[in-house]
C-alpha cells in the first residue's frame, strides 16, 4: 500500500484570516509569459493589480494560448479598482466572466478568477505589511513533492533513474500513456519512484484525453501496488475492478467545492487539491477544511506555472499539506535541458517579508 497521505494541518481556517484585510487598487496591468517545455509551447499571463507604489501579482494558468493575447486586447474587464477588502472583492467576482467570449473549457474560468483573487490577497497583505505566515498564524514546513516531468510512453525507466540520481529519492506523479503494458509498468515499480499514477480518465476534449480501460487498469493496480491512482474513469466495467482499491484511488479534474467531495464515485480518502482548478480562496479555504474535519489525505498539483503561481500554489501546500505527493517540483523540473542537479526534497520555503508570495530566491 502507499504511504498514508494526511488531511489538511489543523489550525487556523484560511479564509477566516485574509477575508478582511482592507485592499486599495488603483491600477490593472496584465503581461504574458511563455516558455518551451519538454512537452508544449506554454503560455500563461500575470495579472498584476496596484496602488500606493505597491503591487501583488497572480498567474492565469488558463492552457488555450490564444485566450492570453485576447485578454490583454480586451477592454472588457470590470473595474477593479477602488477600495475591497479580501471578501468583498472575490465576491465581485461572483458570477462574472473574465473572458470576452466563452472559453474554450468551464474550468478557464477559474483559473483565471484564482489569478486575481491571488494578485489581490498578494497585494492586500504587502499593504497590511503582513508576511503569509504571520497573516495566517502557520508555519510554512519543507515542501515534499513530486515530479510530473515526462519519461516517455511507455516510461522509460531509464529517464525516471536519471532524474533520481538527480534529485536524489525523487518521486514520480505519471500521466498514463498509450503504450503502457504489464512489462513498462514492473520496470517502473522496480525504480521505487511512482506515488501516484494519472489516469486521466475524467478529460473530455483536450489533448491529454486517455480511454478508460478496465484491463489496463486492473494490470496498472496488480504491478504498481505502492501507488495512488488518480481521476479513473468509473464505468460499469471499471467499477468491480477499482472498487477493492477505493483507498489508493484520488482525484482532481472533479472538484472545484466542497458538494464536489459527495459526489465523488467512491468516498475520497484522498484529494488533489489545485488551487487554480478550485478557483476562489473562499472555496479553496472550505475544502481545507471539510477535509481535515473528514480525515481526507489532502496534496496539490501545478499547472506548468512559469511566474508567481508556482510559488503561491508552493506556499499553499507548505502550509496546509506539506507532507503529501505534492506535484509542485521547482519550475527548473520543466526545463527542456536539465542541469546535473536537481532540488531534492524536503524543500524549504522561505515567505517574503510582506505579501503571498515566495522571498526572492527563496
């Protein structure tokens, strides 16, 4: 069995402690980052909202890369500025689309609504002079985390040693690939690095769409017994065979609130948690904590973040669940050309003096 993964730390609630800093924006600007990666063109924008000489930031993470450009041309936005606290400026987002037309998926309207409730909480705290760790009364601990990074279809071995030699005792998060058979998924168990194993079973017309296969998955099960799986695709076929494996199974693709927990096929015992994907910090907040209350093994994800996110999502997971298969490997893991070394894990995670954000370098 894998490593028990455990829910959210107990203290503080999240929202509890940010929803009433006062915040001041004068002024919306927007920049777009791009960068290769071992497996797309990646594109995100940084939403940057200011006053007073002060600036917080957040990242949309939003994939289509034709929506960056799009919204930088639009003068579509609502008026953000003015006086907010933290609370009533996510709720001014309530209900309101932040593109000019719809997107190409539901979920870009999230991520692009945690950008700016993340630039705003960034600069709501820098105005407060408040640290994230003073500001929520946490500690932020060294970060486990794990690598998405991709070895090939089927994996290679290989690919997954080297990147331990690496970043010694390196673990492994794995998209299902095309090609994966009995044989490419024994070679990775002897590696000792698959935590968690991506199903991908729940995307529906995007690139990294994976069929749902009850003999592949009842393969993957029997030859990677040290893993959790996540986001099956749950079918009358499928069912009888995850069934007996309900403690390994975790998801992410579905859950956005807490009535997402309910609705889960099978009762969690562990979430993926993406701050992007859940989208307000009120939601995020709420998660948190009907996890902990449920006993409900809690780590979070990146979404190739090339600015502040990775950073925030970071400092997220070093606060409320630092010890999980966290899949927020320092953004040098995406690089096309690696260097000899690698961070390893625990990572530590030093907060700016002021603001939701990392220290410079740290």
């Amino acid at each position: 069995m894998p490593p028990a993964v455990a829910p959210p730390t107990p203290g503080p609630a999240l929202w509890e402690a940010v929803a009433g800093l006062a915040l001041r924006v004068d002024d919306v600007a927007l920049d777009i980052l791009e960068r290769e990666t071992p497996a797309f063109t990646r594109r995100t924008t940084v939403v940057r909202l200011r006053a007073d000489g002060r600036e917080g930031v957040g990242e949309d993470v939003t994939y289509d890369p034709e929506a960056h450009p799009a919204l930088l041309a639009w003068d579509g936005l609502p008026d953000l500025r003015g006086e907010w606290t933290i609370a009533s400026f996510s709720a001014a987002l309530d209900g309101v689309s932040l593109f000019p037309s719809v997107p190409v998926h539901a979920v870009d309207e999230r991520y692009r609504r945690w950008a700016f409730e993340s630039a705003a909480l960034d600069l709501a705290l820098r105005q407060a002079g408040l640290a994230w760790d003073a500001a929520l009364g946490r500690t932020v601990r060294p970060l486990t985390f794990v690598s998405s990074r991709g070895v090939g279809d089927p994996p290679d071995p290989a690919t997954v040693e080297d990147l331990r030699r690496r970043s010694p005792g390196l673990g492994m998060k794995l998209d299902l690939g095309l090609a994966w058979d009995a044989s490419s998924a024994r070679a990775l168990q002897a590696t000792g690095a698959v935590r968690i194993v991506d199903l991908k079973g729940l995307y529906r017309g995007t690139p990294v769409d994976t069929p749902v296969d009850a003999a592949v998955y009842a393969m993957l099960l029997e030859a990677l017994p040290d893993a959790l799986f996540e986001d099956p695709g749950v079918t009358d076929e499928t069912r009888g065979v995850l069934a007996p494996h309900e403690a390994r199974l975790t998801w992410d693709v579905p859950l956005h609130d807490v009535a997402d927990l309910d609705a889960l096929p099978f009762a969690p015992r562990i979430v993926n948690l993406k701050p992007s994907r859940i989208g307000s910090i009120r939601e995020l907040s709420a998660l948190y904590e009907a996890c902990r209350a449920r006993g409900i093994g809690a780590y979070s994800g990146g979404q190739t973040e090339l600015g502040p996110g990775r950073g925030q999502a970071q400092l997220l997971a070093a606060t409320f669940h630092p010890d999980g298969p966290n899949d927020l490997a320092p953004t040098v893991f995406n690089d096309v050309e690696l260097p000899a070394d690698l961070p390893a894990y625990p990572l530590p995670l030093r907060p700016a003096p002021t603001g939701f954000r990392l220290a410079a370098g740290g």
